[in-house]
C-alpha cells in the first residue's frame, strides 16, 4: 500500500458542504484565537508568571495540534478522492500523538503551578523559578516525542497489501491497525496501555490535584477563594473537555466504534478552539492585558 484512502466524516455532499463551511470557520477561531492568547501573554508581559507562561505554550500546541488534521479534513470535505500517502500517513500519525501528549503533560504541569500557588503560596516563587518552568516544559516536549515514537514505531513495522480505507477522516492508531495484513492483537494491547496510560494516569493526576486545592480553599478569605476558583474552573473545564474523549478513544482495547468520529472532533477541533475563550473569559488579568493591547 502507497496511499490510503479516508472515508470522511460523512458521504452526503450536502452534510460534506454544510461541515466544510462549519469546520473552516472553526478553524479560523482557532488560529485567530490562539494567535491572541499568544500574543496577549507576550505584549503584556504576562510571560513573567508561570501561569500565562504555560497559557502561551499550551496555546501554540493546540494551533499545532488542530493544524495537523483540520486543514487535510477541510479540504477533503469538498474532494472526490480523499487520499493520503502511506508516508503523510505516518507523519499525520506522529503529529496527533505528539501534540496530543504533549498538550496533556502540560495541562498536567499548569495544575501542579495552581497546585504550589495556592496550597504553597509563601513558596511559590522558589518552587517555580525559571529554571524549574524551563525544564518541565522540556520534559512535557520530550514525554510527548517518546509517546509519539512508540506509536509510529508500533505501526510502521506492520505489513499493509490492502485493503487501503481508513474509516476516519484523519490517521489514527485504532483505524490504521485495522488494515495491517497480520495479526495486530499484541500491538493493540501495547498502544492501548500507552496511550492509555498516559491518558488516564494525567486524568487521574489532574483530578487529585484539583480536589486537594479545593479543599484548600476553605481556609482562604473570601476574595482570594473567589480569585482562585476563576482560574482552576477553567482548567478543570479544559481538562474535562479534552480527556473525556481522549479517555474513551484509548482506554478500550483495538477496536473501533462509527462514533469515533464525532469523539475525535471533540479533542482534535473543538478543545483547541474552546480554550482561548474559556482562559480568556474566566481571568481578568488576560482580558485586562487584551485590553491593552486592543488599545495600541
């Protein structure tokens, strides 16, 4: 097999046109997005605390993380032949594990900052000095390379002779195992407990952390519960967002529902685009240096 051929979200043209004009759009609140978070945390100077310092980067990876499969899907959706090759395969393939991996080892590093802020308030600017934000943010590229290689390694040892149409608008582990001309049983199990255990292990992570600052809150005053409840709710909104789907696509074993589609939209398309809203909506630092930058 040299190229394979995608199935699409779906093969009504008048439902093809209706999500090309949906998902372009999408896709343009995403970059405009994302390009302000950006833009508002360097022009503002907003970079100086950790917090918007890893705000900024989680925005550059989710432009990265959407640009590897929304702009070939648009496309696509107005195409006879929705093709890719074998190899653009592969590197669509490296690039949703390693954006997606790193994107959720970051949002994992920006809970463990709320985390030092408000249970180790006195300590915060030890704890995170530059040097230490530096090398988590290192770590959460390296962990994501090291996901990404496993996968792309797991598949491209496999034999494919066809048949050569993946069910799915972009490629995926789950959808390419289908077509490998061997049994892929071992390696489905390999990839679930990778990716799966990144998954859930950060979910999991995530979700302590939270319920341990919460509980926190109650000895703090009224102003500074309020303060800090604006900015953890919209990390929890984030994080429940995007590792719901992430959860149900790859904490299952190598099979392959007709929803997965859909799911796939959630985390590939829409978290990238929701999270410029709910950071900005929810921190009135963000909307204040927005402002500002409004203004020059």
């Amino acid at each position: 097999v040299t190229e394979f051929v995608f199935w699409g979200l779906s093969q009504n043209l008048e439902v093809e046109e209706i999500c090309f004009v949906v998902f372009s759009f999408f896709y343009m609140v995403i970059l405009l997005g994302n390009v302000l978070i950006m833009l508002t945390v360097y022009t503002g100077k907003l970079y100086k605390s950790p917090m918007y310092f890893f705000l900024s980067y989680l925005s550059f990876v989710d432009i990265c993380y959407s640009s590897v499969t929304a702009p070939k899907m648009i496309v696509d959706l107005l195409a006879k032949s929705k093709t890719i090759s074998y190899v653009g395969c592969m590197l669509q393939l490296f690039g949703v594990h390693f954006f997606g991996c790193t994107e959720i080892f970051i949002l994992t590093v920006m809970a463990y900052d709320r985390y030092v802020a408000i249970c180790k308030p006195l300590h915060y600017t030890t704890i995170m000095d530059w040097d230490r934000c530096n090398k988590m943010l290192l770590g959460t590229w390296i962990g994501g390379f090291l996901h990404s290689i496993i996968q792309v390694a797991l598949v491209v040892q496999l034999p494919f002779c066809g048949p050569n149409e993946i069910d799915h608008y972009f490629c995926d582990v789950h959808p390419v195992l289908k077509l490998a001309c061997t049994d892929t049983y071992v390696v489905g199990v390999v990839v679930t407990a990778n990716s799966g255990t990144i998954a859930l292990g950060s979910f999991v992570i995530l979700i302590i952390s939270y319920t341990i600052i919460l509980m926190s809150l109650r000895k703090h005053s009224a102003e500074s519960r309020r303060k800090a409840l604006s900015t953890c709710g919209s990390h929890i909104a984030v994080v429940i967002i995007f590792f719901g789907p992430c959860t149900f696509m790859y904490m299952r074993p190598d099979t392959t529902f007709s929803e997965d589609k859909m799911v796939a939209v959630f985390y590939t398309i829409i978290t990238p685009m929701l999270n410029p809203l709910i950071y900005t909506l929810r921190n009135a630092e963000v909307k204040n240096a927005m402002k500002r930058l409004w203004g020059r």
